[in-house]
C-alpha cells in the first residue's frame, strides 16, 4: 500500500450555521461551516445531496457554477440560490494560509 505524507492536521474550533430556504418548486437545507481553513471561505454542505464546496460569497455570483456543484434542475433555482448566498456567504478576505 502507498505511504502518504500528512500534509497537515489541523484542529479548530468552526462556527456552523444551518439554513433552510424553500420556493414554490424546491426546498435546499444547508450547513455552512465557517473555517479560518480555505483562505477564509466557508465550506457550504447541501444537506440533501451531500454535495460540498468552498465558497464565497464572490464565487456565488455565477449561477452556473452553483447549477454544477449542487446538482440543480433549473437555472431560475441556481439564480435564486447565488442571490442567497451572496447575502449569506462572508466576502473574500485574502489571508496568507501557508
């Protein structure tokens, strides 16, 4: 079996916040891990899915990247969710991370 090299371990104490929306056509629980990790991006978790992905609140603004990521049936649902998340979501703040 191939030896890995711990490229690092880390423990931190994370805030979490856990957010549900719901439209007419679809309801989107999330868990939003906020992380001094990642550059300062919070990990967003779908709930439903298990689908994850760093993210903030400049990433968002693409509705086609959150189509992708979150697995979406429509770009209305992708449009409503990068709005949600760009109110939701911290602004970028670059920190050295290594």
């Amino acid at each position: 079996m191939d030896r890995y090299d711990n490229l690092y371990d880390v423990s931190e104490t994370a805030q979490v916040r856990f957010m549900g929306l719901a439209s007419d056509q679809s309801r989107h629980d999330f868990g939003i891990v906020f992380t001094h990790r990642f550059y300062g991006k919070p990990l967003v978790i779908c709930m439903q899915t298990g689908q994850s992905t760093i993210l903030s609140s400049e990433d968002a603004i693409d509705p086609n990247t959150l189509k992708r990521i979150f697995r979406l049936d429509s770009f209305a649902e992708a449009e409503a969710l990068a709005h949600f998340f760009q109110e939701n979501l911290p602004a970028l703040q670059f920190d050295d991370q290594y």
